[in-house]
C-alpha cells in the first residue's frame, strides 16, 4: 500500500489540525467523565483505541445514545475511528492499492491500482461522508442507455436557439451573448452525450471488467460489515447522474453519511 498527501504543502499539518490525535481525544475524554456514565465512557475510549468501529452505537436501539451524538467528542472521535480504521483494512490487505490523502479537500481515497485505479473507498472527513464503490455488468442496462443517449442527442440537436442571434457590431455577432452561451452549453452536452454513446457501443466485457466487479464487490462487503450496513440498509439518493449508469443510495446517520455508489457496465 502506497500513501501518497497531496492538496496544499502544509496538507500533512492540516490534517492533523481536523483530525485529532489519540492523545488529543483522550485528553478530551478526560472532561467528560463526571458527565457520561461509565458505560458511554467506555464506549468512546473503545472507539478512540480503534477497538471498535464508531458506527457501533447507530446499530443498537437505544435512546441512551441520543445525548452522546450531541457532544463534539463523538464527532471527533468518529472522524478518527473511520479514518484510522480504514486505513488499517488497507493496511492489512494483500492487494495492491494506493491512498490518497487530500488534506485540502479534506478527502481519504483508495484506488486498486492493478484494476483501472478503480475507487474503492473514500472518507470526505470534511463532511462526515463516506462512499463504499460497486461494479456491476448489465447489458440490459447498458442497451436501455444507448438508446436514452440516441434520443437525447437527436432532441438536442432539433432544438431551436430560444436567443435567436446575438446582436451585431459592425456585422459580427457579439461573442459571449446568450444565443452564444446557449449554443455553446448544447454543443458540450451533445459532446459529451456522443462519447458517452461511443464508450458504450463498443463496450465488450473483458476479464479486466470481471477483475473490477470483484475488486470493488471485495471491499464493498469488508466495510459493509465494518459499518454494519447491507444492500437493504441504503435509501434512493437524488444524486443518481442523468446517464442512469451510475446509482447513488445511502444512509444518514448523526455526523455521518454513508454513500453506495453503484456504477454499471
């Protein structure tokens, strides 16, 4: 496993600044204990020591915990739990990957490099969001968006320039008017609609494809039970993109979003 920081020249001391470290939030632990009873105190140490994950308490039905959601030390101790304890997984795997910590957009990502660089995982600690990374073959699905993206690029191209023409100076159209504007975000869409149609029709699935679906499916179950979670526990997210090949589902908790981004082939 390589890890490379990227981001500004200070990422590295950024870092440290969001994500506390142990000693740090065992100092802060330290104040609570005439607050938490001994139970919840022993729960957050244990999520502190990466004993246990930080998403324990959302799978137990307790109102007791409704409290704890609501103290900074949880959020801490939550962002160091699911950083160190990924890490840790990637650690201890054979496989070959690379982590990206990006200290300026706050962002922990994990790649198969023997794969495509396929995603594999990745912790925006900015925002308490984690994303888990499915690869799915489906010819159906692939032959439904063929002809969505056929329709589409033929509407686009029959539609008419609402604008009309730019006004004219000395006979030349005015650049940057919005009849311009307009032709210019229809011809990117169009542009963008006809690589997406050109990818798909000569797509031919290949044992790289099968080694993608099996990377991403390995490390999608090992966090799945990680956090507690399966396929049933994620909800439809409107964040799904217009091409219908890739589907993004969730689950929100106190101080953390858990992303399942589907993408099909």
């Amino acid at each position: 496993m390589r890890i490379n920081t990227n981001g500004d020249y200070f990422g590295v001391w950024k870092s440290k600044s969001i994500i506390k470290s142990r000693d740090e939030l065992c100092q802060d632990l330290e104040e609570y204990e005439s607050l938490l009873n001994d139970y919840v105190m022993s729960l957050l140490q244990n999520i502190i020591d990466l004993k246990i994950s930080a998403t324990e308490p959302y799978n137990e039905l307790s109102e007791s915990y409704d409290k704890l959601y609501e103290l900074d030390i949880y959020k801490d101790a939550l962002i160091y739990n699911i950083y160190n304890r990924a890490l840790n997984i990637f650690k201890e795997s054979d496989d070959e990957v690379e982590i990206n910590d990006n200290s300026g957009l706050k962002i922990l990502s994990a790649y198969s490099k023997k794969n495509n660089d396929n995603l594999l995982y990745r912790f925006n600690y900015g925002k308490q969001a984690v994303s888990l990374y499915k690869t799915i073959l489906d010819e159906e699905r692939r032959k439904e968006n063929i002809e969505q993206l056929k329709n589409k690029i033929e509407f686009l191209r029959n539609q008419s320039n609402p604008f009309g023409v730019d006004e004219t100076l000395s006979g030349v159209p005015l650049f940057g008017g919005p009849a311009s504007r307009w032709g210019m975000k229809r011809a990117y869409e169009i542009n963008s609609c006809e690589e997406m149609l050109k990818e798909l029709e000569k797509k031919e699935y290949t044992g790289k494809d099968y080694k993608d679906v099996e990377i991403t499916d390995k490390y999608y179950k090992i966090f799945c039970e990680e956090y507690g979670v399966n396929d049933s526990s994620f909800k439809p997210s409107e964040d799904d993109d217009s091409n219908n090949m890739t589907i993004t589902d969730s689950i929100v908790y106190p101080h953390l979003t858990l992303h399942r981004v589907k993408k099909y082939k």
